[in-house]
C-alpha cells in the first residue's frame, strides 16, 4: 500500500505524517516533508505512532451496564435517558462533556446538536484545561479568537520569549525549527519558567520566575518600553484603544515589588527588558504556563498589551503567540465547541447571533447564555442539577481538578455514557453506557493547528470490530431524539462542507473565519485537500493579522488592558508549604492510553515522580529514588524522588500522565484544587499547595 498523508494525532503543532501499512501488519510512519507544519520533522510521539495502534485494550463494542450490547440499544437507551431529562427537568439538566482530540467534523455535530437541539449550552470541552484563558485574551484585546502569528514568524524572529512553556518536550518540531533559525540566523531564546526544563537549557536566557508573577513582569515590560520610547505611537494612534489606563496600571508596581513578585532581580529584569526592546522581530510565545492560572487570561493581555503598544503584531516575525496543547484546541474553538461559545466564531450573548445560527440550522431553539464551563459542569453532576452526561474522547476522572470529587460527581449523575476507544479508563468505568469509537489511523476529518491551519486525517485501517466514527454516533442518537434532518450526515465532507458554508455568518457578522470557498466541497476535492491556513487566500500569500490593524471590534480598534498582579502571589500555607507544579513529560501524552502503547516512549520516563529541590529533600530527610507521599487537601499521591535543582526550594513538580491503571495513587490532579480564572473558567492547574514526606 502507498503511504497516506495525515496528521499527527499528538499535540498542536500538527505535523504531517506519512503512513504505510506493511504486509507484516504494522505501520510505517514517516513526517511529511510537504507539510508546511514540520517539512518532514517529527518527534518521538509521532515517529513512534506506528506502536500504538493494537487493538488490544480497545473498547470493540457498546455495553450497557457492563454487559455487550448493539449499537441500536445503546443509541435508544441514550436517547431516552436524554429525552427523559429534558422533559422532566429541562435542556440544562443534560450536558456533554468533549475533547480537543476530536476531529472538527465530530466537534461540530456535537455542538449543533446541544446549541441548536436541544437547546443548551452544557457542551464544554478538556480544552477548557488548555487554553481558555488565550481565547478570553484574545477576545477582549482583538474582538475575536485571532491567533496573529504563524510559524514561519519563529524563523523570522530575532528574539523568541517562551513563556510557561516547556516547548522542547511538549512542542518538539516547533522547538526544531527555532533551534534550525537559531543556527542559521542567530535567533535568541529566553525561557520564563519558575522551573529550569530541557527548553531552559537550550535558551540564550532563563529566567526562573516566581510562580504567579507573570502580569508584574510582562508590566514591568511595559514601563521599560515607554522609558525608553519603543513605542510606536502611529500604531497606537490608529489602532489601539487602552494605551494610558493600560501603563497607569503599570506603573503602580515599583522596582521593589516587582522584583518581589517576580523572584528576578533587577539585573535579569534589566537584561530581559533590553533585549525585548532592542530586538523589533519578537515572538513571544505562551502556552500553559499562562493559562493555566488564576489570573491566565490577565497574563495573556499582559503579553499583548507589549506587542500592541510597539506595533509588534501581525508583521513578518512579531507577535503575541498561544501555542495550544491539543491536536484540534484550535478547530474546537471554530466550531464553538466552548460552552461560552457559538460555532463561527460567534457570540453567544449576542442576540443577533444567536438568530442568525439558528436559522442557519433551522435550529428549534438555542440557548441564550453560556452554559456551564469544565469545573461547573462537574460540580454540577455532583449537586446533581446534571441528570445525564455524555463524555466524549476525555478521561475527566484523572485530568480534572480535584479528580477524585470528579469521579464521585460522574458516578452521581443518573446516567452517563462515555464514548471512548479504550475499554478500561478511569472514567469509563464510571459509565452506564459505552460507546465503541474508532481510533487515529481509523477516521476521516481535519484538524486545525496553532497557526491556524486545517489539515485532513486520513484514516488507513480498517475500523475494527463494532466501532464507529465519533460524528456518526452522535448524529445516530440525534436521529433517534427525533432530528435525523439535521444530522442526515453521510460522510465527513457533508459535515466540513455544512460548517464552511456556516462560516459565511462569521464574515458577514465582520468576523475572522471564512471558508465558504470550501462550502461546496465533495468527497473527492475533501479527500485531496492540502493543508490550508485561515484566512484563506488564493495564493497563501501572507496568513497573519493585524499588521495594518483592522480588528474585530467594533470600532475596528484593539484593546490593550489595565491588568493588575495579584497582590497576593502564594497559595501555601504552614500545613501545605510547598507549591505544585504540573506539566508533561516528553514522551507521553495526557492519561497515557495511546502513548502508553509504545514500547518505545515508556523508556524515557518510567514510572511518575516528584522533582524536588535537594535542601527540601534534605530537611525532609528524602532520599534520591525514594518514594514519597504527597499531599493536599484534596487528595495524595505517591511518588519517586527525583532530587534536582532544576526546580526551586519550596517547589514540586510532577507529571500529569499517570492514572490509576499504571499506579494506584499516582493521579496527580487529584492533588489539585479547582480555583479558576474568574474569566476563562479555566483551572490553576500550575499552582497547587501540598505537603511532602517520605512514604
Ligand atoms: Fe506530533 Fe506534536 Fe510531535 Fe509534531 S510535535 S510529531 S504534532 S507530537
């Protein structure tokens, strides 16, 4: 067979991958060299996907209550217990909780069926954990989700600042091609981590920030570029609202504190502020260390507010960059798979959108507020305001916070089915109905990445056993609640080619996305499609915004917002002292039932662990490789000392991935408590107090 073209199935880099099945059965992968994303590159993950496709751990068949069962009683089964619900208690009492690793086709039915059909707006999605705090970001300084930048920026930059992003292990292609400009055009790195990280190592730069301090130094980057007149007050003068409230604000903080709430003193503060002011081509790049914060979506307006007040922004190698931790963050977010979102890109406050989707669909009704984002639609399972819950490609009972209320919330909930392709997950355990998906490899759809750019994923196996594509089973029940009309979908181009066309409301309410010229598009032309980058130009000649302003608000201005640091920076206590940080490891990926699969991954971390400084472990009496307990309020886990100075004294980290298959107590969200930014709803998932000793 000859190699297919797809895309990785890992993070939002979205890498071009080759693969060709072999007579022996396993699959050869190769990166794609004509993939604009990664021109052949790729990592350890996406190198080693031909190791993860057995069928071995699969859910191969719809069960109800434990028991094999067929897809037409499972479908009915879940359309009564939904129906059920509404009528008894109304739309609000149903909810959908989906994944940034569905494909765009799968996200949109998902979300047409609860806005439009059933008329709520209870569908929130894992991508609420990754970067709910850039779109909020993004919305009140741009008017809209734009991200400005694309890749190619990073090779034209003269200075890259990562900031809360380990982008080596969790972005590798995207590091490759800057380590490449790098070498070739002596590009500069700084890394803002409070931890020091394979991506620290390979910086020009590391500034090992306090945790919480990011506001206070990206204001203090404000203050030094008025001192030293870098704006560019043109732009500024045309395009950009916001500017005095925005340094007033700034200018609150002093020397002294800031270098308090940062950690930093005043020669890296110095050494840092030069350099972002000396170098015009500047990309900073943000990630989870941003948002996934109390005060995320202030850090995010912070980093803007520096590019706006310097005209750095939407010209070749500038810009505030959000690089998003899923395969399809980015395509969720087009289809409005955000509870606070409608598709489109549109808002689902305003009224005027509202009516235009609903025509658009034909739809009976849509809901008028936002529904319930991640940590509300779960506290709401466990007040029991949830009567029927539909978990979609996620494993909430390990990467929620507070995992172990959430589990208990899930299983409080009258009826829950779970669509998944493992059988046995933390959260499919919890289910009443199980629903047998197909797999990466296995399915058709696209994927939109953090440049904006929508590529296909082309299925090359066959779908084993009972399974079925996430849309078609979601498009099967919506048939037997009645509305087969509007999911009288057949394939994954009738669904891409319905959301394009959608697109038209988006442009025509002065929005950003526009794919209509794919509205039309058919099986063949949808099987062939090359990577596109949005917005769409005939020639893909230059894909960035903002350059000459125009900006989705309503006087077509930007925002640059007064953002204060949060005076009160700690989370620990006497009895919780120390503060838990959470991130991945290179080699695997979220709960770990794909990458867990390969042989070959599992080598480069083994087993889960704590990074602690070697004066705690010492005071604590610690040994390197021993193991420890670790605790919260909300939990405890145990854990294998890795003593290192990479992090700082009163700091822990610990990877994310393991769950209670591989260990018993090793769910480290467990640990963590569900404060979110007030904003984004999004969870401090990089701040936890806990308390350690030996175990
Ligand atoms: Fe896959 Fe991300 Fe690695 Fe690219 S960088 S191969 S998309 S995991």
């Amino acid at each position: 067979m000859t190699g297919v073209r797809t895309t990785c199935a890992y993070c939002g880099v979205g890498c071009g991958v080759i693969a060709t099945p072999q007579p022996d059965g396993s699959v050869d992968i190769k990166g794609d060299p004509n993939h604009p994303a990664n021109y052949g590159r790729l990592c350890a993950k996406g190198t080693n996907l031909g190791e993860t496709l057995s069928t071995e751990d699969r859910l191969l068949h719809p069960m109800i209550n434990g028991v094999q069962s067929d897809w037409d009683s499972a479908t009915s089964l879940m359309a009564e217990k939904f129906q059920t619900a509404i009528r008894e208690h109304g739309p609000d009492s149903v909810a959908f909780y989906v994944s940034g690793q569905l494909l765009t086709e799968d996200y949109y039915v998902a979300n047409k069926l609860m806005k439009g059909f059933i008329g709520s707006a209870n569908i929130d999605t894992n991508s609420r954990l990754c970067m709910a705090s850039s779109v909020v970001g993004h919305k009140r300084a741009f008017g809209t989700d734009t991200v400005p930048c694309t890749y190619e920026d990073l090779e034209n930059a003269d200075l890259i600042v990562l900031v809360g992003s380990n982008l080596a292990w969790c972005h590798p292609v995207l590091h490759q091609r800057i380590l490449a400009a790098k070498e070739t055009r002596g590009t500069q790195i700084i890394n803002i981590d409070p931890r020091r990280t394979a991506t620290s190592d390979l910086a020009d730069m590391h500034l090992g920030i306090k945790s919480g301090g990011d506001v206070a130094l990206f204001n203090g980057l404000l203050n030094a570029i008025v001192d030293a007149g870098a704006i560019d007050q043109d732009y500024i003068d045309q395009h950009v609202n916001g500017f005095d409230a925005a340094i007033s604000t700034a200018r609150e903080t002093s020397l002294d504190q800031l270098m308090n709430l940062t950690g930093l003193s005043g020669d890296e503060l110095t050494a840092f502020y030069s350099a972002w002011i000396e170098n015009k081509r500047v990309v900073t790049i943000y990630s989870q260390g941003v948002n996934q914060a109390r005060d995320g979506s202030d850090k995010v307006n912070a980093i803007i507010n520096c590019h706006l007040a310097t005209g750095r922004i939407g010209r070749i190698g500038m810009g505030p960059f959000s690089i998003t931790g899923q395969p399809n963050a980015m395509g969720g977010r087009e289809v409005g798979g955000l509870s606070n979102m409608l598709a489109a890109h549109l808002d689902i406050e305003n009224e005027n959108h509202r009516e235009i989707v609903a025509d658009f669909w034909n739809a009976p009704t849509l809901p008028t507020q936002a529904g319930l984002k991640a940590v509300d639609l779960f506290d709401g399972c466990a007040s029991g305001q949830i009567k029927a819950l539909w978990i979609i490609c996620t494993n909430p009972a390990v990467s929620m916070p507070r995992a172990n209320d959430v589990a208990a919330a899930i299983k409080n909930v009258d009826f829950v089915a779970v669509s998944d392709i493992i059988a046995k997950t933390d959260t499919t355990v919890l289910a009443d109905v199980l629903l047998p998906a197909t797999g990466w490899g296995e399915k058709d759809g696209t994927v939109t990445n953090s440049e904006r750019r929508i590529s296909r994923q082309r299925g090359f196996l066959p779908a084993p056993a009972d399974t079925k594509h996430d849309w078609q089973i979601i498009c099967d029940v919506a048939a037997k609640m009645g509305w087969g009309n509007a999911f009288a979908f057949k394939t994954p181009s009738d669904i891409f080619s319905e959301w394009a066309a959608m697109t038209k409301l988006s442009r025509d309410a002065g929005k950003d996305l526009d794919l209509t010229s794919y509205a039309m598009i058919n099986d063949v032309e949808y099987d062939a499609m090359e990577p596109i980058q949005w917005p769409i130009k005939s020639d893909q000649s230059d894909t960035r915004f903002f350059a000459n302003g125009g900006f989705y608000t309503s006087d077509a201005r930007a925002n640059m917002l007064a953002v204060a640091p949060q005076s009160n920076a700690s989370v620990t206590s006497i009895e919780y002292p120390f503060t838990l940080n959470t991130g991945r490891v290179r080699d695997h990926w979220h709960t770990m039932t794909r990458s867990a699969k390969s042989p070959t991954l599992s080598t480069h971390m083994g087993e889960p662990y704590a990074e602690i400084h070697p004066d705690d472990a010492r005071a604590l009496n610690i040994k390197p490789a021993s193991l420890v307990m670790t605790e919260s309020p909300h939990g405890s886990v145990i854990l294998r000392a890795l003593i290192t100075d990479r992090v700082q004294r009163g700091q822990i980290f610990a990877p994310l991935h393991w769950t209670s298959l591989w260990a018993s107590r090793a769910r480290i969200d467990t640990l963590v408590p569900s404060l979110c930014d007030p904003h984004s709803g999004q969870p401090e998932l990089k701040r936890a107090a806990v308390k350690i000793s030996p175990y």
